[in-house]
C-alpha cells in the first residue's frame, strides 16, 4: 500500500520527468530558430538634463523598412507556433467551446427591434431588424460582407427623433478612424452621406441631423501616424456634403483634450463634455428651446466625473462623484447651479442610471456583481 510520505518523493519524479519533457521539447522546437536582426539608431532624448537613448525609434514609423522588419518576425513567429504538435487540437476544442449563437438585447426602434447576432464563428456580429414581436427577424447590416479579411467592425448610433432613420459607424482593419453612415429605417436603403475622420464617437440627433465629434483631416500619408489633435464637435444635416457640417465646439487652447455632445431626449439641452482622460469630466451646457442661446459651462474643472442622465423639465438629473465617492444622483436647474441631492451616496457604488418610462433606473455594484 502507498504510505503518504512516499507521495511527495513521487510527485517530485513526476515534476522531473514531465519538465525533462518539456524542455527536449522546447529544444526540439528552438532548432533552427534564428531572428532577423533589428538595427539600431543613434537617438538620444534629454528629458529635463537626463539622456535617454532610445535606439529603436525607427520603429516608430510607419514605412516599408518597419514593414519588412514585422513581416520577417512574423515568418520566424509563425514557423515555432506551426511546430507546436498540439496547437491545432487547442484550437479546435476552442472552436467547439466558443460556436454558439450570441444575442445582444434589442434596441426599439419605431415599430422595429435591433439586436446583434453572431452564429458562433462568424468575424463579426450581425444587425438583424424584426417587425413587432412576432415579426421575422431579417439582416438589416452584415460587417462580414464588407471585407473579405472580416475585419470591418459596424455597431448602431442613435435613431433619429421620426425613427426615420438610423445612423451606424464603421472602422476597418482595427483602426480607430471611424466613418459614420445613415440608414433608411423602414427601407434598409443607405444614404450617400459619409462623416469621415470620426474618432471615439457617437452620434445624437436634433431634428433632421445629428451631433458627432472628430478630427481635421490628416495630411495625406499621415493617416495612421498623425497625433490626435483638437478634437471638434460638428453638426451634421442629412443629404449634406461633410464640407458643410457646422462646427459647433473646439478648443484650440488645449488641443489634447477630449470633446463629446449628446442631446436630452426631449431635445430641450445639448450637453458638452470635455475630458482629458478617462477620469474627470468638465461639462458645457445649451438651452436649444431659447432663441440665441449659446454652451455655457455648468461643471468646470477634471476633478470629478459629472453624466447628465436626463432632464426633468427644466431640470437636471446628473450622475457624480463629487463629495460621493460611491456616486450619487443630483437635481438642479442650469439656470441658478444649485444642486440638491436626488439619491444620495450609498454604501454601494453606483454604476449608472437612465430613465426609463418615466421611472429611474440605477444599478449598484455590491460584492463584484450588479
């Protein structure tokens, strides 16, 4: 019979044999193994008296010595990953685990449902439209038919105020520049109108057009490498040419900062958002009922996170971490700045809120789960 102090010595031959496994193995596979060579430059930064050398800058670039440099990596990659004798059996059982049908949850739109769907292995995900409840669901945008590499991404803005229309944003091959197009709702039919050089963007509709932030265009070649600089809040018309958009926001004082507007649901206010990362919000306010009326500032400064969640009439619903860092929910109206709590902090973080059918929403973190 085993005795139990027997089991660690067994353990240890096990450990030893499987990692003498493991390292013919390895040997096996290193052979012939042999990595292009990658020059280096004579490039050196003084950062306040401190030289610091950085001999390869020069693939920073984006030009056809970098190019040649990734596509042999790769070919010395790829050749050790196919040596691996049990990569495709990792592979399939992944493909078994991950084929499965993906619903999103649907977004109503007039008398029409949206929801994405993937089939298990498709690239990307499909937007289906379906008639009421009972109605037969049918592709209204399929990304897959886009590209042959599948790798154009497309994803739903926001409808139009008639739900007449439809706005949605595509990107390709990964790329943070973005194009947004507009949709025909009831006919699926796409319009001629292309927003281009669109970056970390979403659409907001008033009346027969829609807000949306974005770039200067780059100066050809510099696409991919040209620094996001002075990020611009334009307005857009459908049927117009992108040359005629109105700008509506910039801040050429501070040309790295990020600039966002959405319109309350009754389109009684444009809210403005600035940031300069991912925390901190300074917000600017528009009432669009008063004639003249012009973005004033209602939350200035980066220390603390402000959403607007709707209003009440002419007043404001407002998500914030101010003096509440579990967040809270404030009340107050534009005009006079006077906050007074909704729904004061708790001893849950609260996650995010929306009204819903004239009822508030909020859902709270609690034990790593909402």
């Amino acid at each position: 019979m085993l005795q139990l102090r027997q089991l660690p010595v067994i353990v240890m031959i096990g450990m030893l044999i499987f990692c003498f496994g493991c390292t013919k193995e390895k040997k096996n596979l290193m052979e012939g193994l042999a990595y292009p060579e990658t020059k280096t430059v004579e490039q050196v930064d003084d950062y306040f008296g401190t030289q610091v050398k950085d001999p390869y800058r020069w693939l920073e670039e984006s030009n056809d010595e970098v190019r040649e440099w990734i596509e042999a990596q790769n070919a010395v990659t790829f050749a050790y990953l196919e040596k691996i004798p049990y990569r495709s059996a990792i592979k399939d059982r992944l493909n078994e685990l991950y084929n499965y049908p993906r619903y999103s949850s649907p977004q109503k739109v007039g008398e029409y449902y949206f929801f994405y769907k993937n089939d298990g292995l498709q690239d990307q995900s499909v937007i289906y439209r379906q008639k009421g409840l009972e109605g037969e669901p049918e592709v209204f945008l399929d990304p897959n038919t886009m590209s042959e590499d599948g790798t154009v991404r497309v994803y739903l803005g926001e409808p139009s105020p008639d739900h007449r229309h439809i706005t949605y944003i595509r990107s390709e091959g990964g790329s943070d520049w973005q194009e947004i197009r507009v949709m025909e709702v009831e006919t699926g039919e796409e319009l001629p109108d292309r927003i281009q050089w669109v970056k970390f963007s979403g659409t907001s509709w008033r009346e027969n057009g829609f807000y949306y932030s974005g770039y200067p265009r780059p100066e050809a070649g510099e696409e991919l490498t040209a620094a996001n600089r002075f990020h611009r809040v334009y307005f857009h018309q459908v049927g117009d040419p992108q040359e005629k958009d109105r700008l509506i926001f910039e801040d050429s004082d501070h040309p790295k900062r990020y600039n966002f507007a959405e319109v309350t649901e009754d389109r009684h206010y444009l809210i403005l958002y600035q940031s300069e990362g991912t925390h901190g919000t300074q917000v600017y306010i528009q009432d669009l009922t008063a004639k003249g009326s012009t973005l004033t500032l209602l939350f200035e400064g980066f220390e603390h996170d402000y959403t607007v969640i709707d209003n009440l009439g002419d007043d404001l619903l407002v998500l914030t971490n101010r003096e509440a860092p579990n967040q809270k929910i404030i009340r107050l109206n534009p005009s006079d700045g006077e906050p007074v709590d909704f729904l004061s902090e708790g001893e849950n973080v609260i996650r995010g809120a929306d009204i819903v059918g004239g009822n508030l929403f909020v859902s709270f973190l609690k034990d790593a789960a909402t």
